[in-house]
C-alpha cells in the first residue's frame, strides 16, 4: 500500500483558500463508517466528505456518536465497517500517529491540555516535524492567539478555560494541520471566552485548513461551517448547506433534543437532505 505522504502536502495557515480550489477530490470521505463499543453501536453506517478548504459541522444530541466519529477518523477507536479516506487514500490500516504526522490533527473534547507543562511545552508539544520550522509555526500561534504569548511561561493548568482551549487548538496548529476535527469547542466556557475561540476557529478556517466541526452550538457552529450533518443515534439525518439548515429551524431543534423527544418534521431512519437555496 501506498505510504501516506507524511512530508506534506500541508496547508501553511498563511496560505490563502484560494490556493486550494484547483485540489481534486475531497479532504476527508467516510464511507458507510460504523464503530461499535463492544456490542453497542455508536456509529451506524455514516457516510460524508469534507472538501478541500472546506469546514463541516457535525451536529447532534448527546451520545449521537459525533466524538466516536471525529475518534474513528483519528485513528483512537477501531472501524467496524466502512471506510475513511483521508486525501484520497484508505486509512484501514494506518495508524494514529501517522494520521497525526500526515496532518489530521484532532482537538479533543475537554480540550486536554497537559496542566503541568508550561504553555510554551504545549504547544512545542503538537508540532511532528522538528527542526527549523517550528519556531516559526510557533511564531504564527503565538501571532494568532497573543494570549498565548502573554502566558507563554505559565503552566497549562493555570489557564482559564477559554485560553486552554485556545492553547489546544493552537497546539493542533502546531502540526501545520490539513484537516482539523474540533470536537465542541464552546463546552463549558463563558460566552466571552466562546466568542473569542470561535473568532479564532473563523480565522482558521479563512485561512484554507478543511475542518469537521463537532459542536453543541448550532447557531455558531452553522456561522462558521459551510456545511452541515446532522446525527442522530449513529446515523446522519440531516445535512445540506449551513445557510439551509439554519432555516430548518424547527426540524433541527427536534434533532438535536434528547433522542425520541420529539419527531416533529424528520424521518425516523431516513436522511433529510437539505437544498441549498
Ligand atoms: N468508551 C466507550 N465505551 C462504551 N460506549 C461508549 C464509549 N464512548 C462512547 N460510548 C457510547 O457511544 C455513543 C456515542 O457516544 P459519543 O461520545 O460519540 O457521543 P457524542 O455525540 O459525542 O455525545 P456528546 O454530545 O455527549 O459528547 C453513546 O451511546 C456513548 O454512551
Ligand atoms: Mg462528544
């Protein structure tokens, strides 16, 4: 099997979107993905793409199976069934941390960042290529999120919530990501500090880096991304344009309620697809 291309093609974060349209193909491709946890399933049969420059928002109720998925594409749970093509290539049996190197980079929910390394070792932390051109990644970080520099020195569990999730994200840039998998960035912070992460995500997907979005949000979520997918117990039942999805309104409320609160409006298996006006 062909190596992934571990060297790059990466997408430097100076670079502009426009350098990207002539891509072919999509970023990201799940085919029929299934993930089970023992005999549970949390991913029934999933299929999208994420295009090149392009941002995704995964949206769902708790327990939908948005975290399993953005886990299956990172490498850090088993695939059951299906298939996940990262730049046209099958990742069957590439594992984690070649993922990482080949430049997935996955933001974890709870953001994980290491409480007793100082913020500057976090962030040197994400970046796989050594040598020369980590100062300067280091560099656009900390040009990107100046908190980051502010604290550079203090320790990572010193952070408030919102600059840890800053420092995740950036320790994500660090790997000069092509595919960035954000799950819920906006939990458990104050609406400031939401405010200023998802400017920063904005950023960062104005900038060309293709990116799934998991997020509890929908109305920023739906802001940022220029689609949307919709889960529901393992399964999309939703997706279209963002701008589409947002005038779902009701139909989007009742999906990402409790599962089988409310039915009001969708198909109980089916898939609604969304067109775009
Ligand atoms: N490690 C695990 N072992 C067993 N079951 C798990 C495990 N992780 C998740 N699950 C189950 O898989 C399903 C999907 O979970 P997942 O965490 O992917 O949902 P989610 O959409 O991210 O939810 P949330 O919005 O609450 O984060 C749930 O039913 C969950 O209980
Ligand atoms: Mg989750």
């Amino acid at each position: 099997m062909a190596d992934l291309d571990e060297g790059g093609p990466r997408v430097p974060f100076t670079r502009s979107p426009s350098h990207l349209a002539a891509a072919s193909g999509p970023v990201l491709e799940l085919r029929d993905v299934v993930v089970r946890y023992g005999a549970a399933t949390a991913v029934a049969g999933v299929s999208l793409q994420v295009g090149e420059g392009e941002a995704v928002t995964l949206l769902g109720a708790n327990g939908a199976g948005k975290s399993t998925l953005l886990r299956a594409i990172s490498g850090l749970v088993p695939l059951g069934g299906g298939a996940i093509r990262y730049g046209g290539r099958d990742l069957a049996r590439v594992p984690g941390y070649r993922r990482a190197r080949s430049g997935i980079a996955h933001v974890p929910e709870g953001r994980r960042v290491f409480s007793s390394f100082s913020v500057r070792d976090n962030l040197l932390m994400g970046a796989y290529s050594q040598g020369q051109g980590v100062e300067a990644r280091l560099g656009e970080v900390y040009e990107r999120f100046p908190i980051l520099f502010e604290r550079r020195g203090q320790l990572g569990g010193s952070l408030s919530g919102g600059e840890q999730q800053m420092l995740a994200i950036g320790r994500a840039l660090m790997s000069g990501p092509r595919l960035l998998l954000l799950d819920e960035p906006s939990l458990g912070l104050s609406p400031i500090a939401i405010t200023q992460v998802f400017e920063a995500i904005r950023r960062v997907r104005e900038e060309g880096v293709s990116m799934l979005l998991v997020e509890q949000n929908s109305t920023l979520a739906l802001e940022v991304a220029d689609r949307a997918c919709v889960l529901r117990t393992g399964k999309v039942v939703l997706e279209g344009a963002s701008q589409a999805i947002k005038s779902q309104d009701k139909l989007l409320r009742a999906y990402l309620g409790s599962p089988g609160r409310d039915k009001a409006g969708g198909k109980e298996n089916g898939k609604e697809v969304v067109p775009s006006q």
